[in-house]
C-alpha cells in the first residue's frame, strides 16, 4: 500500500509539537543610524520598535493621502516649510500607541566607536545588536528592516546580525534583517525622523547647530512627544530610551555589558 504520506502531494509527517503558534507574538523593529561619514562628530544608532506596524503605517498612509503628500519623510529635508508636516508625521505614529524608541549616541571626540571597532559598519553593527537586545522581549519574535548602509560586498551584516542576537538570547528573538531603501517605507523614514531629531539636540549644545532653526524645533517637539526634556547625557521615559555610548562599558568582544533598553 502506498505511503499516504506521499499521495497528493503531502510531506512527510513531521512532529510539529514544538512550533510557534499561528497567533504567536511578533512584531517589527526599525533601525538607522546618522552621523556615519567621518567628518560628523556625532554618531547614531537608533531603532523603532512596533508590536503593531500594520496599524501605525496605515495612519501614516492615510496622512499622506490627506495631505497629498508622497514624497520621503526625512529629518534632513526639516525647513519651515515642511516642518508643520514632519511634526504631524511623528505625531500620527506616537498617538497610534505601540511605539518605543532606543538610540546609542556616540560623540567621536570623546569615544568614537569608529575607532573602536575599526570601521563604520562594525560599529553600526555593534550598536544596532545592543539596541536589538535591549528590545526583544520574550516570548516576542521581531523582524528588522535596516536603512540601506554602504559596505563592502563580503560584509554580512543582515546574518552576522541576526546570529549574534539570537545567539545571545538563546533562542529565536529575530526571524529576518533585511536592508531597504528608506524611499520603500514609511517606517524607515519614521526610525530616521526619530534618530536624526535626538542626534540633533547634541549637536546644537555642541555648538555645530541651533535650537531654533526648523530642525531644532522639530527635535524639540519629538522630545516632548517622548516626554522628555533633554537627552543630553541620557534619559529613559515610556517610550524612549537614550543612551551615550562609552568606551568603558563594552567588553573585549566588542558588546555593551549593560542593557540599552
């Protein structure tokens, strides 16, 4: 008699006891970083986290076709023209609920993780994996989707990523990381938004910008979105988690020692 196995197509039987549930937790995380190009004293390294993406993008969509508005999001393109537009973009993603915010922020004349780690894209890793740790939480499973990064072609950041995090959580926290043009998604521009907003904040106490151009503003208004006042130094609310990074605090192989998030 034939194995019924086979008939029409079917595998094999398996013993699938120990696999995730249709209506396992998961979620997605966003992640870029600004300041990456050697003459920025200021580097970050920052990630979006959202237990419902579908529904924050959604608003955003509908925003967007509100406003007729199909361009890119970015931090850079922050003028005072556009800048009513940028702050409801935030504000549209913080009021759906659901959002956390982590970032690393490195001042290369104090500590330059560059320097550290020997190279841009290391260090971008190493960051992004101590920010990644500090988010996944059990029993969530997450997948990433990373701003496009220049590297040379033998680097491996998507799976040098995801093996040192799920290595170091024992278990599957990161399905995926794959790299995308910010222009492919709202949620890329929105990580970019945040980011490049904190970093800003730095910059201008750093005396290389000012408070009160539409950049400054804008940052100003993400931080009350937070409800935080200043990041300088640090600072932790409901949402945000900010944190400067030190040299002092990463081990011999290159991993912060304390959690980021």
């Amino acid at each position: 008699m034939a194995d019924p196995s086979k008939q029409r197509g079917r595998l094999p039987r398996r013993d699938f006891r120990n696999k995730l549930k249709r209506d396992h937790p998961s979620g997605l995380i966003l992640l870029d970083e600004t300041g990456a190009i050697s003459q920025d004293r200021y580097f970050a390294v920052g990630i979006v986290t959202l237990d419902e993406p579908a529904r924050t993008l959604r608003r955003i969509q509908t925003l967007r076709d509100k406003k007729h508005y199909y361009k890119e999001f970015k931090f850079s393109a922050t003028t005072k023209d556009t800048i009513d537009l940028h702050r409801r973009f935030v504000e549209v993603a913080v009021e759906e609920g659901g959002l956390k915010f982590a970032s690393f922020i490195a001042d290369r004349e104090v500590a330059d993780p560059v320097a550290r780690f020997g190279n841009h894209w290391d260090a971008y890793g190493k960051m992004a994996e101590q920010l990644l740790l500090g988010a996944v939480r059990f029993p969530m499973v997450y997948s990433v989707l990373a701003d496009n990064y220049s590297s040379p072609g033998e680097v491996r950041f998507e799976e040098d990523l995801k093996a040192a995090v799920n290595k170091r959580l024992n278990r599957l926290g990161i399905t995926t990381v794959v790299r995308l043009d910010s222009k492919s998604t709202d949620g890329l521009q929105l990580v970019d938004m945040l980011t490049s907003s904190i970093a800003f904040e730095f910059r201008a106490e750093a005396g290389l910008a000012t408070h009160t151009s539409p950049k400054g503003k804008l940052a100003r208004h993400v931080r009350d979105l937070m409800q935080v006042e200043s990041c300088i130094g640090g600072n932790k609310s409901e949402m945000l988690n900010v944190r400067e990074y030190e040299h002092d605090n990463w081990a011999a192989t290159g991993t912060v020692t304390t959690a980021a998030v």
